[in-house]
C-alpha cells in the first residue's frame, strides 16, 4: 500500500492555493475554485484542498511536512513572508519542529526526524 493523497478543508479554496504554492507545493489541478491538488517537492505523494462549508472544530487537522533542515528552511519561509506559531523546537521524541497554520486554521508541522522518523530507539522490536 503507498500513501496517495491528503485532502484537506478550506473554506476558501483560491486563498489556500496561493498559500501552498507559495510554501513550495507544484500545483497540478485547479478546474474549478472547490478543490485543487498540489505535487509535493518530492516524493510521489500528492496534497489536496477541497471546499467545505464549515471547517473542523478543536484541533483540526494537523499536517506534517519533513524537510531536510527545518532551520535553513523556516529562514526561506521567513522571508517569503510566513508567520509561525512556534520557534523551532527540539522535540523529545527525537524530532525537530516548527509548527504554522495555513489561511484555513489547518495546522501544518515542518520537521526533520532522519532515521527516529521510522525508526526510534522504541520502535517495537522485530518490526
């Protein structure tokens, strides 16, 4: 089994495109301002945004993004004009995180776990 997409809500489809291009996301179908589908930089794995009419209460929905070097690309990011939520963090399952959320409330985490992402020092063994 792979992984094919992730759709998320928004309230406002075009607002979120600018967004996600602007993050670095290709986008690679907009027929219509209700959904739009993104390929990511890399990897096989695509993004989507789909409309609705309300949006998910309490935590919503959380996105992770791993990127090499959360540092250097929280500085580009920056000077994109991206506000975070949080300072980058050094996380105590291993992870280094920073944590932004897009137009819609989504909240979308950029990290870097190298090998703990799969494979921490608890990981059931055998697996």
């Amino acid at each position: 089994m792979n992984l094919n997409q992730i759709t998320i809500p928004s309230k406002n489809v075009p607002r979120a495109i600018e967004f996600y291009v602007k993050l670095g996301l290709k986008l690679i179908v907009h027929t219509h301002d209700r959904y739009a589908r993104f390929e990511m930089p890399e990897g096989d794995a695509t993004f989507s945004i789909h409309e609705v009419d309300e949006l998910p209460k309490a935590n919503g929905v959380m996105v992770y993004f791993e990127v090499e070097d959360v540092y250097k690309t929280v500085t580009e990011l920056k000077a994109k004009g991206f506000k975070f939520d949080t300072d980058v963090e050094e996380q105590s399952w291993l992870w280094t995180e920073v944590r932004l959320r897009d137009p819609d409330g989504n909240q979308l985490i950029i990290f870097s776990a190298g090998k703990n992402r799969k494979y921490p020092p608890w990981r059931k063994e055998g697996v």
